[in-house]
C-alpha cells in the first residue's frame, strides 16, 4: 500500500522532484540560466564577457537593494511608491553635504541615510497613524519628496574623490558597492529566516486581526518596514552617487514599478504574509538581466518603459492566478 501510494506521489512530481523547485528562488535562477544561455548564443561575447556582467551587477545593486525593503513591506500587507524620490534625494544630499555645506565623508553619509530615514518616518506615520491608504499615502510622498530634491539640487553637483572610492573601486575583481550588496543581502536574509522579530512580519500581512489578538503591534512592524526601505533606499542612492561621481535629481524615475514586478515575480503576494528576501533578490536580478538584454539588442528607452508595465501587469495577474489556485487546479486535472 505505502509503495503503492509513493508511486503516486513519483507520478504526481510531489516530493522527489517539485519539492526542491517549489521556492520561487529557484525556479527564478533556472530562468535566468535559460536567459543567459540563450543570449550567448545569439549574441556570444557581446554579452557573455566579463565587462558587460560586471555592469548587470552594477545595475542590480540599486534595485536589488530596494527590493530587499519592497519584499519586507509586502509582507506585512503595505507598499512603498516613493523608492525613486527617496533614491533622488539621497544623490542630492550625499552631493550636497560634500560639495556645497563641507561636510566630511562619514558625517556627509550618515545625514544623508537620516534624511531618507525621515522619509520613512513620514511615510509610517502617515499610513499607521493617519491611516491612509499606503497607495495614497507613498504617492503623495513621492510628489512631495520629488518636488524637494529638484528645488534642493537642481542641476545637481560633481562630487570629490573622497566618496567615489566608495563607488568606483575593486576589491577581487568587483565593484565594493557590489561586495556592500552582498553583505547587505545576507544580514537580511539570515534576520528574516532567523529572527523572531522579523517572523512578525509574516504574521502581520497574513492575517492582521490574529496578528492583533496574538499582542503583536502591527502598526510597530508596518513603521519599521517603511524605516528599512528608506535606509536601504538612502544607502543605493548614495552607492550611486559615488559610482557615477555626480549627484542629479533626476534619477529613480519608475523605480517603484521595477521593484515592484520584481519583488512579485520573486514570490510576494499583493496581500501579504507572502514572500522572501532571496526571492525578491533573484526578482530583481531578473529585471535587470532583462533590461542588460534590451540594451544590448538596442531596444529604445522608450519601449524598455512599455516592457516594464507590462511585466509589472503580468507579475501581479501571476500572483491572482497563484492566489485563486488556478494552476493548482490544471496541474492536478493534468496530472488525473
């Protein structure tokens, strides 16, 4: 009988075979091989050498670290659309401190992250004080935050050697931005799947009122997800800046939709309780190995906005199919 019943279960693909592509992480990572294995064919050293994979790294760390607070948010249930503000204005104020107020390197560091922590304060006590919807609440601060790092930086500065070592120089054969990412990641990652205080989050956006009844302070976990992805957003701009060696205001434009789709895409739910950071790491690492791919096909900028909206529509549809159990149900008619 119980031979009988794991013959099934082989047929069904349950545990010897699903089971370890089930986390979306993974399945994420078997895509992006795909991908990459597809564009060295058609392309070969124009993509598969090491000058442009350095560069798709460069240009996942910023989103990549603003997905790891995104994936956190939605979990609780709660988002955040003024990422690309937030990101603007730490580049204006990591500019700002060194060139134009004379600030030295670490002081000029840490005012910056605290003036992105205050958007984050603003943003958490809007939506668990006042109790506004988090879709009104982020636009609005994204309008408010944008409109301030234009009138404050303008044209934007060039800023000294001193803060581009941070963001132009290699250790082992990689940009240090890229090394701080990984760092980062990792003490997410592990404070996420170790810590009880993070667990909470899960709590939180899986079921509010039970969370509530069982003494968990949602509105505390909500405020702290909105502080972490502003200090995570504070540290990619200032990350950019230095690379770049400039500060300009108008950067992060669209940000919000890219993390978003990715962090979907990586196995967040819109409802919450769902999602992990390595999910929403590998997420991003998707968008931006589709966007290294259309610059190198030379797709107009134009159209890499059309792809992105509607990658960002078929994240979400993927996420109502998953939730409604659709695919469930076809696996298991097809399986019958």
């Amino acid at each position: 009988m119980s031979t009988h019943n794991n013959s099934q279960q082989n047929r069904s693909g349950s545990p010897l075979f699903s089971s370890w592509l089930k986390p979306r992480s993974v399945q994420l990572i078997m895509v992006i091989m795909i991908m990459i294995v597809v564009m060295t064919g058609f392309y070969g050293e124009q993509f598969a050498n090491s000058g442009n994979i350095k560069a798709l790294l460069l240009s996942f760390v910023s989103t990549g670290m603003v997905s790891i607070g995104m994936m956190g948010l939605l979990v609780t249930g709660v988002f955040d659309l003024s990422v690309g503000s937030t990101y603007a204005m730490a580049m204006i104020m990591i500019g700002y401190s060194l060139k134009v107020w004379n600030l030295p390197t670490v002081p000029a560091i840490l005012f910056t992250l605290c003036v992105c922590l205050l958007i984050g304060v603003m943003n958490g006590i809007i939506v668990t004080k006042m109790k506004i919807n988090p879709l009104i609440a982020t636009l609005a601060t994204m309008g408010i935050v944008r409109g301030l790092t234009v009138v404050i930086g303008g044209v934007g500065v060039r800023l000294p050697a001193s803060i581009k070592v941070l963001g132009q120089s290699e250790f082992l054969g990689l940009r240090i931005p890229i090394w701080i990412f990984f760092v980062i990641a990792g003490i997410f990652i592990a404070l996420f799947k170790n810590l009880k205080f993070f667990r909470k989050f899960y709590f939180v956006g899986g079921n509010e009122e039970a969370a509530k009844l069982c003494g968990i302070r949602v509105n505390r976990i909500r405020f702290a997800g909105y502080m972490i992805i502003a200090l995570l957003t504070g540290i990619a701009g200032i990350l950019h800046a230095a690379r770049l060696g400039s500060s300009t205001a108008q950067v992060g434009v669209g940000m919000e939709l890219s993390v978003i789709a990715g962090v979907v895409i990586g196995g967040a739910s819109l409802k919450g309780g769902k999602g992990t950071i390595l999910g929403g790491i590998m997420g991003a690492f998707f968008m931006a190995t589709v966007f290294n791919i259309m610059v190198i096909s030379g797709v107009s900028a134009y159209w890499q906005q059309i792809v992105n909206g509607v990658i960002l529509i078929l994240a979400v549809y993927m996420d109502v199919v998953i939730e409604e159990g659709y695919l469930k149900n076809l696996f298991r008619k097809t399986a019958d």
